[in-house]
C-alpha cells in the first residue's frame, strides 16, 4: 500500500477538493478500514481511492446513503476482493449486492447481502438464496485498472500491492480486527432500530450483512502463489 497526499487521492478519484469536502461534511466519505478520515490529516492510502471509487460505483444503484454504509461497513468485503483481483489479474474480481425479501409498501428489499468473487463464484454464491430479487456487481479489478491508468497519466506510482496477497497472514489480521469492530457497531445499530416506530422506519436504511463470512485465513491457490513469487 502506497501513501498518498490529499491532492493525490482527488486526482485519482477525479473529485475536486470542494466536491470532496462536501462529501464528507454530509459523511459520504468511507475509506479502507471502515474509517471516514484518513490515519493522519491529509496522508490517504491507495487503498482509500479503491474506497471512494466503489462507493462511486455503488451509488447509482443505491444511493450514496447506503454505498457509503457498505463501504465503511464491509471492509473485509471489498478489501479480500482487492486481494483477490492482485492475486490473479486474469480474472476479475467483483463486489456484489444482492436484495431479498421484498417490501411491496416501500418499493424495496428489506434486506442486502453483500459478496465477492469472481462472476462464476458470485453466480453459485447467490444460487438458491431465498428471496432472492437479484443482485449486481462493482467490478474490482477494473478499478484497480482505472486507478493505475490515471496514476500513471498524473505521475503517481501504483505498481504495487493495493492490499495483500490472500495468503500473507497481515491479510486475515487485519480484516479480523475490522470485522470484530464492524460486527460491535451493527449490533448498535440493529439495537437502536427496534426502538423506532414503524413509521420512522422508511428513512431507515434495509439490513445489510454478508451473504457468507469471510474465512480466515484466506488461502491463495497453488498456481496464484507459484506467480506471485
């Protein structure tokens, strides 16, 4: 993972400063680790752009509510895609949400689920769900592409890892940790939701969780490993 400068990370995202501040003032802004600020003021990582462009790529679908609350809340998520699309970047790798359990009253799903994988993994990971009213996919790998392209056209080195390798044990640590403070603040937020009335409910967001946890550790195929060498 590469440090970048505030200036950086706008190029690379194409959002100005300004567009960028109001983001975040309405707490649009999800960046790696599930955080809406960067570790220290004005030092972003390349990981962070990944951050904002999925959320870019969620958003047309599902508002910029929701995609900044899958993005800051599934981390584990979205980054074992980044590592999965760096392990083998000769098959994309997707983050995909899927809705079940319609609500005919709010003209919607009552519930999201989150996964990734490739386009075939995503097929037989949803295969079956019950409920199921479909699901759509932000491609990673074409992300991470876009990303490179313009951090080359801007002068902005992104020849390495976005985030690690699936078989590095940093890997399973840190989306672990994530996933343990990630799992605290749903329990916050599914507790503060039953106390709402029913019609204080339309402004709330659907449930949102992860098709299948993220296991740990994650291990890279033999092959992959053999070329990540």
């Amino acid at each position: 993972m590469r440090v970048l400068t505030r200036d950086e990370l706008l190029l690379l995202v194409g959002l100005t400063s300004s567009s960028f501040d109001q983001l975040s003032h309405a707490g649009y802004v999800a960046l790696a680790f599930g955080t809406p600020v960067p570790g220290a003021p004005g030092r972003y990582l390349d990981l962070d752009a990944v951050a904002v462009a999925i959320s870019e790529g969620l958003t047309p679908s599902l508002g910029r509510r929701i995609a900044t609350l899958i993005v800051a809340g599934f981390f584990e998520e979205w980054a074992s895609a980044v590592g999965q699309a760096e392990a083998d970047r000769n098959e994309d790798a997707f983050l995909a949400v899927g809705g079940t359990d319609w609500d005919a009253q709010f003209k919607r799903p009552r519930r999201l689920l989150i996964a990734h994988g490739t386009l075939d993994e995503l097929k037989a990971q949803f295969g079956g769900t019950k409920g199921l009213v479909g699901y759509f996919a932000v491609n990673v790998s074409d992300i991470i592409r876009r990303l490179r392209a313009r951090g080359q056209e801007f002068g902005i080195d992104l020849a390495g890892l976005f985030f690690f390798l699936p078989d590095d044990p940093r890997f399973g640590q840190i989306l672990a940790q994530v996933k343990r403070e990630r799992d605290l603040r749903i329990a916050r937020v599914r507790r503060a939701k039953k106390k709402l009335r029913p019609e204080g409910m339309r402004g709330q967001p659907p449930d949102i969780t992860a098709l299948r946890p993220v296991q740990y550790p994650i291990p890279l195929r033999a092959d992959l490993a053999a070329e990540a060498q």
